[in-house]
C-alpha cells in the first residue's frame, strides 16, 4: 500500500518547471536545425527561421531531431507533463506554446492549412477582423486629437496625411534623433525596466523591404525602412520598439535571467515565431507606455495613429487570406481605414502572403492589447512584479492576461 502510495505521489507530482523550459528550449531550437537542415531554403520558413534570434547556445543547445516525427513524440511528451501543472498562468502558456509548435511541425511536413488555422493554431489569435464598430471609434480618438492640435479642415485622411508630412523628419536628420531618443529611452529603460549596461544600436538604412523597422540584434543594428517618411513621434515609437524597452531589452533581459537561474530556460525562446511572438511585439507597441513617454500631442496622435494601423492591417490580412480579397480591394480597404502611406500599405499585402510568418501580422494587434490590457489595471504597487511576469516569464496573449488572478 505505501509502495502504491508513493508511485501515486510521484506520478501526480508537478514537474520540474526549469527542466520543462529547458526541454522545451532544446526542442524549439532543434525544430528550427531540422527545418532549416530539411528544406534547404525551399520551405515554408523565410530566412528568419522559426527562431529568429537565439542568444542560449552556451546555456540550451538544440536537441538532435532525425525528422518530424520525433518532434511529434516530444511534443507529445511535453503535453503529458504540461498536463501535470496546476491550472495557472505557466499551464496555460505551456499549452499555447506547444499547440503553436505542433501547428509549426505540421506546416513543416508539408501540411496545407488554412489562414484561420494558423492564426488560432500557430500565433494564439482569434481569426477575424477587426469589428468596423471599433475601426471608427478609433477614427474617432484620432479625429479629436487631431481637432486639438489644430488639424480641423478637411477628411480624416486628409487631416493625417498633412499631420505626417509636416511633421516629417528630413532623412538627413534620422540619424541625429535616432541617436538622441535611443539615449533618452535608455536612461527610462535602465530606471524603469531594467539596467541595459552600454549596449546600444546603431541605425541602418534599407530599401525594398516589408518592414518599418527591424531589430537586427546580431549586429546591433536597427534596420530602418528609407522609402518612409518618419515623424518624430513615429521614430520614438520604433525606437522604443526595437530597441528600449522592446526587443533588444527583451533579450538582454531574459539572456541575464536565464544564466543566474532566477528564469526558466524558455525565456530564451522570446523572439520565437509562435505564440510567444504576440507578447514580443506587444512588449515593443506597448514601449511608448511602459516607459511613461508620452509628452507631446503629436505622440498621442502618432500612438492613436499606430493603433489605427495596426487594427486595419490584421483586418486586412484576413480579408486578403481569409476570405480571399483580391489584392486591390485590400489595398483599397488599407488606403480608406489606415491612412498609410504607399510603400506601408503595399509592405503589410506582402507580409500576409507569406506561407508562415502572413499571419503574424495579427501578433502586433492582439499583442499590443493583450500588454495594454494588463498594463493599465496594474497599480504603482504591482509594478516590480508585472514588469518580472511580463518580461522575465514566457507568455502567450492568454497567459500574460492571468496576471495577478
């Protein structure tokens, strides 16, 4: 009886949770070797990977996987201990996580699935659009901040359009604000979040891509889109994005936490194409706010504006891929909810025809609510923690929004 006893015991035991994220790491990691050794360049993953920045090599190395099958047997194993946690934060992220890793390796095998399975699958979102309804209370917001700046004549469109090109940045003075707003979010970032030591980036101009902005972490570089024009406020955004607190301060974060132990190993897995990518970007739409920043009209308007954006174009890449729109409704669609400009517009089409990372473009959305939502509710008194939980814990939308239940 006692022998049975303790065989009950250890069979209901709640797993070591550093080992968990360490064989999850390992798996993640080896996923990404397999694919990359598998498909030659010829898959479904572009040159990202589904690990676009691994900074564990010294810490987690990747488990040796022969084909998807052995994921399959992994994943597997994982769920059986996943299964074992108390209900919970860290259950509900394990599960997200490894269904979003199963979606992977089944598109990896050469699975066909939908748009709408690989946003509920694969990032951890609802797939739909954004309801009109709050598309124009939004447009409203916006309208108002633009009515008190001084910005009254005119359609909406017309009002945003002459707000940006006013306020345009000359390309030859980028470089000049970049520098000089990376050092103010640094110093916010170090009292705020989390000391940065003297890392910093560099910006790098590029043309021809999909993307505003790119944190190229690997060489310390912010990679900026030149065929855009840049506001001063929209340049704070991107910097606070890419670099303080967002992602470079991600990962020096869960890189320091990850080697003293006081995180699991599975923060390393923070830039992961999965449903950890929604809190990724959120963390870095959300930039702005967690550092308290907000200190002039135009960046209450270029914050509302990038909401504004960020909803139409997670709206428009389910019309694009979800419900089939020609590409010329959607641009159409782009042009009279967003406001953007031509080479944004034609960029967010671009991304969501990709066969795997189209419908991350939906992780900026639901990310950056799910970080605002917890953010706002959280008191003066919460704040260490929630920075902790946020930062030093891997999350998907849902279990970031289980913070302090």
């Amino acid at each position: 009886m006692q022998e049975q006893h303790v065989n009950e015991q250890s069979v209901n035991a709640v797993p070591n949770d550093a080992e968990v994220g360490r064989q999850l790491t390992a798996l993640t990691v080896g996923m990404d070797h397999l694919e990359r050794r598998l498909s030659r360049g010829h898959g479904v993953l572009d040159s990202e990977g589904l690990l676009p920045i691994y900074l564990g090599d010294s810490l987690v190395p990747p488990l040796e996987l022969s084909d998807w099958d052995a994921v399959h047997h992994e994943l597997n194993a994982l769920e059986a201990q996943t299964a074992a946690y108390p209900a919970g934060p860290r259950q509900t992220f394990l599960q997200d996580m490894l269904r979003s890793l199963r979606t992977a390796t089944r598109l990896f095998e050469g699975e066909e699935l939908s748009f709408r399975e690989k946003l509920e699958g694969l990032v951890g979102v609802p797939a739909e659009p954004i309801s009109e309804e709050r598309l124009m209370d939004m447009h409203a917001r916006l309208e108002t901040l633009l009515g008190e700046a001084g910005y009254r004549s005119g359609t909406l469109a017309e009002r945003v359009h002459r707000w940006e090109a006013e306020g345009a940045l000359d390309p030859s003075a980028l470089e000049s604000n970049f520098l000089e707003l990376m050092a103010s979010a640094q110093e916010r970032t170090d009292r705020m979040i989390y000391p940065t030591g003297d890392y910093t980036m560099r910006l790098n101009m590029v043309r021809g891509v999909p993307f505003t902005a790119r944190c190229n972490f690997s060489v310390g570089q912010m990679d900026l889109n030149a065929d855009l024009n840049f506001t001063r406020s929209a340049l704070k955004h991107l910097v606070c994005h890419e670099v303080f607190p967002g992602h470079s301060t991600q990962l020096l974060y869960t890189l320091d936490r990850a080697k003293t132990g006081e995180s699991t190993p599975d923060v390393l897995l923070c830039t992961t194409n999965a449903v950890t990518g929604c809190v990724q970007e959120g963390i870095g739409d959300q930039g702005v706010h967690l550092l308290d920043w907000i200190e002039s009209p135009s960046d209450a308007i270029h914050m509302q504006l990038r909401r504004v954006r960020s909803a139409t174009a997670t709206s428009a890449a389910w019309y694009q891929m979800g419900e089939g729109w020609p590409e010329a409704r959607v641009y159409d669609f782009l042009e009279r909810h967003s406001f953007g400009q031509r080479v944004w517009m034609e960029g967010r089409i671009r991304f969501a025809s990709y066969s795997f990372r189209g419908p991350f473009i939906a992780s900026y959305w639901f990310g950056d609510e799910a970080v605002r939502e917890v953010r706002e509710r959280v008191t003066p008194e919460q704040r260490p923690a929630f920075i902790e939980f946020l930062y030093g814990q891997m999350h998907s939308p849902r279990s970031l929004r289980m913070f302090g239940a």
